[in-house]
C-alpha cells in the first residue's frame, strides 16, 4: 500500500480533475438542445460519476490525470482530453441506454 503522502496527493489531483470534469459536463449539457432542463441534473450525474468513469479506469485515477493535465497544459487542453477520452464512451452509453 503507497504510503497516505501519496494517497493525499492523489486525491489532490482527483479533487481538481473532478471539477474540472463537472465545468465539461455543464458546458457541454448546456450545448446540447436535445436535453430538456429538466434533465440535465440526471445527464450530469451520469456523465461525472465513478461508475462511469469506472469504465475507463479508477475513478480517483482519471480524475486525477484530468486533474495533472489542467494544472500542467491548462483547461483547454483537459477539456480536449476528456472530449477525446471520455466523450466517446459516455456517447455510446447514452445511445445504449435510448
């Protein structure tokens, strides 16, 4: 087990990844005329949580690389990996559940 240093680091990471995730989802919900108001909280939920994001790695994980690339290349560049990275899967999973 990595000593809690490195777990409190990481955690650090996923704390900043995850907001940053949430601002994507906002925006992009926001973007999309095809979800009414009323169902944005539930599009949000769904596209921000760890059983989602379980799909693609360890949740804490991948908000934390999210997390690394904000604090190293910035928000465009987090934006872009989430778009390439998660976007993909969470569009399949959306069209399955239609």
């Amino acid at each position: 087990m990595p000593p809690n240093d490195d777990i409190a680091d990481l955690r650090a990471r996923a704390w900043v990844g995850d907001a940053v995730l949430a601002l994507y989802a906002r925006e992009w919900i926001l973007a999309r005329e095809d979800i009414k108001p009323a169902d944005r909280s539930e599009e949000f939920i769904r596209m921000t949580a760890n059983d989602f994001l379980g799909c693609v790695g360890e949740p804490t994980k991948v908000e934390a690389g999210i997390g690394d690339i904000y604090r190293n290349e910035g928000l465009q560049a987090a934006f872009a990996y989430i778009e390439q990275t998660l976007l993909p899967l969470y569009l399949k999973q959306r069209n399955n559940r239609r």
